[in-house]
C-alpha cells in the first residue's frame, strides 16, 4: 500500500481569548491517501472549516502530528511552507477570491507568477491548459465582474489546478451558488478525481457530501464517522 498523502494523528487545535480556551480541534486521526476523493461534512462550527487550514498549512495545530507527504508538517520552515501552498496544494474558496481589477487569465496566473521554476511560456500554457479543462477559455479576457457565480467558480478551480498540485482543498465550492452551477462544479470535481486528482472538500451539504468517495464526519471537533461510499461520484 502507497505511503498516505497525509497523516494526522492525535490533532488539535485550541483558541485562547481572554483566559478562555476553546477547543476547535480534539484528537483528529486520520489518513488520505493519494488520488482519493475525501468529504469533510458537520454542521456550522464543527470545526470543519479550521481542520482544511490545518491540512492547507495556513494555521498551526495546537498540538498532535501532521505529515504531508511523509513530511512532519512542524518541522517545516516558513519559507516552504509557503512553497508547499504554492506549489503542492491547491486551493477553492467558498467566496471565489477572485481579483476584480483581473481578469480570468491573469487572476489564474496569479499564483504561478511567484515560481522561479516556470518561465513565462510555461505559465501561459499552464493556465491554458486549466482553463481548457473547466471550459472557460472563451473567457479567458473578462473580469470576474462580467461572470457568473458558476463561471466565477470555474476560474477559481482553474486558478487551484493550473500548478498541477498534489492535493486540492475544497471550502464550501458550492456554498454560494445556485442548485444549478453547484451540480455543474461538483460534476467537475468529479472530473478531476477521475483523472486522478486527490480532492478533500469541506462542505455541509449532504447532497455534496455524497458525491466524494469517503465522507468523514465531524462534530464539536471529533470525527465521530468515517466511511466508504458505496456509490462514489454518482
């Protein structure tokens, strides 16, 4: 069996205001393994949401252990840990976090212009490529403000797979959209999982939730289940 993509054990994360601690995270084990579609469902304040930074690298735990990539994650310096965002995970946002005064193709090199690795010719392919791949080449010269909240989403999923990274993280993708282009974007997901991409979403919509292939679920801070589905993408 592969070496998991990522690895926590024991996780967790706590807030201190005023002299109050507040326990997001509490005793998070878990194992995502390469090319798999994983859901992480609850309700509101479940501490979803905190546990996709966690796995993003844009926070800490308070204690436990995370590997990514058979890498301690606490051990890692800041300067790659900023690498790692860049270049190994990929990110889709709830809200789209689009550039307004951008437009389609410039917001999707956005992140490829801070690679040294790449040189211009690259990044323009790339984004070429990611943009081909969720249909918004025609697109490609508007801004976010001529689009729709489906096709606004499109260019933020482009924008998080033009690096080809190793793991895209999911924050409600549908959360903002219409019953509509949320099934449109979730057929996408489902696209980039069948062509290999390893996918962990965060979401509280059941409907969504179903779609991935293993749907963990968490409240008040816990994984209280955590199962195969039957019918994975259908």
């Amino acid at each position: 069996m592969n070496n998991p993509l990522i690895t926590l054990e024991n996780l967790q994360k706590i807030f201190l205001t005023e002299e109050v601690a507040t326990h997001a995270l509490s005793d998070i084990s878990l194992r995502i393994n390469k090319g798999e579609y994983v859901s992480i469902a609850g309700p509101s304040g479940c501490g979803k949401s905190t546990l996709l930074s966690l796995l993003g690298l844009l926070d800490s735990a308070s204690a436990g252990t995370y590997r990514l990539a058979g890498k301690e994650v606490s051990t890692i310096s800041r300067r790659e840990r900023a690498r790692i965002r860049n270049q190994e995970i990929g990110f889709i946002f709830q809200s789209f976090n689009l550039i307004s005064d951008l437009d389609v193709e410039e917001n999707v090199e956005l992140p490829l212009t801070y690679r040294r690795d790449l040189s211009k010719s690259q990044r323009k392919q790339l984004v070429k490529d990611a943009l081909a791949k969720v249909d918004m080449a025609h697109r490609s010269r508007h801004f976010p403000a001529q689009l729709s909240g489906g096709q606004q989403q499109r260019v933020a999923v482009a924008r998080a797979i033009a690096g080809r990274p190793s793991i895209l993280l999911a924050d409600e993708p549908t959360g903002n959209l219409d019953t509509k282009n949320a099934e449109a974007v979730m057929d996408l997901l489902d696209k980039l999982h069948a062509e290999g991409a390893t996918i962990c979403m965060v979401t509280h919509d059941p409907r969504s939730a179903e779609r991935s292939q293993r749907k963990i679920d968490v409240l008040d801070g816990r994984v209280v289940s955590d199962k195969t589905l039957k019918n994975p993408g259908m």
